[in-house]
C-alpha cells in the first residue's frame, strides 16, 4: 500500500471494481443467476447454481473442482454449499 500510495489505491480500486462489474455481466449474459441481483457489485459478485443443481444434479463443488481440472483458479464457495443441496 505504502509502493502504490494513496492515488495508486484508489485508481486500483476503481479498475477492481470495472473488472468485477464486467466478469458479473459476462456471467449473467451466459445465463448463471446473480445471488443477490440488486446488489452492486463492488469488488466480488456472487452467482448461485440453484438452477443448474435442480437440472443437472451438480453442486457448486463440483465446477470449483472441473474449473481447477481446466486450470483455472477456483472460486471460493460458500460455506453453506456443505449443508444444502445446491447454492
């Protein structure tokens, strides 16, 4: 924080949140539902695979775990995921 001062912090945050409105849009417009739709996404969204567990039978682990077959980072997932059927 001290390298990138107080100018460097709040440019970073505005293309933090540019990416994260982008990546909510990107995922929305491929049909994965927003967690909680009216909320602004500021630096994290949240999708929820409700649709996708009742029509396919797959959980929310198991594309965390296919994302990290493909390399790719995977998302946190909530912790509820262990308790309910889909999330």
């Amino acid at each position: 924080m001290r390298l990138l001062g107080r100018d460097g912090m709040v440019r970073g945050r505005g293309i933090r949140h540019a990416q994260c409105k982008l990546s909510d849009e990107a995922t929305a417009s491929r049909g994965f539902e927003a967690a909680y739709p009216a909320r602004r996404a500021s630096h994290e969204f949240i999708i929820t695979l409700k649709r996708e567990n009742r029509l396919y039978h797959i959980t929310a682990m198991d594309v965390a775990k296919r994302l990290l077959d493909y390399g790719f980072h995977a998302p946190t997932t909530y912790f509820r995921c262990w308790c309910l059927n889909a999330c």
